[in-house]
C-alpha cells in the first residue's frame, strides 16, 4: 500500500514540473531545471517500476545516460544564447534570425 503512495507521489511530483515548464517560460534556465526535475521523477518511477516487476534495472543506466546528454546539450544551447544574445530570456531568442 505504501509503495503505490510513493508511486502517485512520484507522479505528482512529475506534473508539478510540467506545471513548472509551462509556469516559467521566461528564463532559459529555469525551463532547464524543471525538464532536468521532470527527467529526474521519470528516473524514480522507472526504477520504482523496474523493482516492483523483479526486472533487471539496466535499462535505468542508458536512461541515465540519455539524461546526461540531455543535459549536456541544454546547458551548451544556454551558453551558446548567452554568447550570442547576452541573455537567457526565451522571448529574445527567436528561431528565424540567423
């Protein structure tokens, strides 16, 4: 009984950081740590599942490893908009610049 709270806590826990990623659409920054915290609760409930099935929780180490690629790849497109930009507001970079 007490692993399925955990489990609707864990889901909670993820549309809260949709939420977030809609709510804070100003900074680049912040939309990046609230898909990290949304990448992170995914995290716990696939290996939550994982256990609860008896499986082997290898497939946790390539989501781990797609996670940190993710992240790399966010944190190189901030940068990038900072250089370029001098800022990281959302609403200054736009798609059909050069």
């Amino acid at each position: 009984m007490s692993n399925f709270i955990l489990f609707y806590f864990m889901m909670i826990m993820f549309l809260i950081g949709v939420l977030m990623f809609i709510k804070n659409h100003k900074h680049f920054l912040c939309m990046l740590l609230s898909l990290e915290f949304m990448v992170l609760m995914l995290f716990m409930m696939i290996l939550f599942y994982l256990n609860y099935m008896n499986y082997e929780s290898y497939f946790s180490m390539f989501f781990l490893v797609f996670c940190v690629c993710e992240g790399v790849l966010g944190l190189s497109i901030l940068v990038l908009m900072i250089r370029t930009h001098g800022n990281d507001y959302f609403q200054s970079f736009t798609i059909l610049q050069c």
